[in-house]
C-alpha cells in the first residue's frame, strides 16, 4: 500500500526543483515553509469539516479528498525539510504494537528528562 506513497515522494522530490508556472509543488517549495505550512493548516481545517459532516451525513467522498490533500502537503512539508518518507514510516512501525497511551507516557518522560 505504501508504494503509492513512494510514487508520490519521488514525484514531490521531481518537482521540487521544476518551474513554479507549471508545477504546484514547485510553486509551494519557493514561497517557503511559511506557506507549506499554511496550506497544512488549511487542509487541516478542511479535513476536520468533512469529518464533521461525515458523521452526521454518512458520505465519506469529501473526507477522503481532504484526506489526501492534507497527506499531499504534509508530504511536500517534509519533503521541504529533507524528511523522508522512509523515516516517518520506520517511526509508524516502532510505535506498532504500543498501546498510544504508553508511547505518549514514554515521550512525555523523555521530555521531562531533557529539560
């Protein structure tokens, strides 16, 4: 399944450096990490409003376009800081199998003992 994601990586690394006029991904690259992280909140915003209706109206259409729009730009974002798609999903696979409450707990005492 994750191989779509791969396709889309190496598609966003393609265009990163392609021209602004005709390439999206371009275009968000050069105006900064302010904007990519503008168009994240955007769709954030977007995707919780289609979640929202989606549990009142049972039509899920809208919240798997926004769904995906909001994976797109996150994954321009780190495309934009040099994140790679392999990092994110080896820290998906070291959190499987661990209760979220117990990760949350291991993360919060590792902050504490950093500060």
């Amino acid at each position: 399944m994750s191989d779509i994601l791969l396709r889309l990586e190496q598609t966003i690394r393609d265009r990163r450096t392609s021209d602004p006029a005709d390439s999206y991904v371009s275009s968000l690259q050069r105006q900064g990490i302010n904007r990519i992280l503008e168009k994240i909140g955007e769709e954030a915003t977007e995707t919780i409003i289609a979640a929202k209706d989606a549990s009142v109206s049972g039509k899920r259409g809208d919240l798997i376009h926004e769904t995906a729009d909001l994976w797109f730009h996150t994954m321009v974002m780190a495309d934009h800081l040099d994140v790679s798609l392999d990092s994110i999903l080896k820290e998906l696979e070291r959190r499987f199998g661990t209760s979220g409450l117990a990760e949350k707990k291991s993360r919060s005492e590792s902050n504490a003992t950093r500060n």
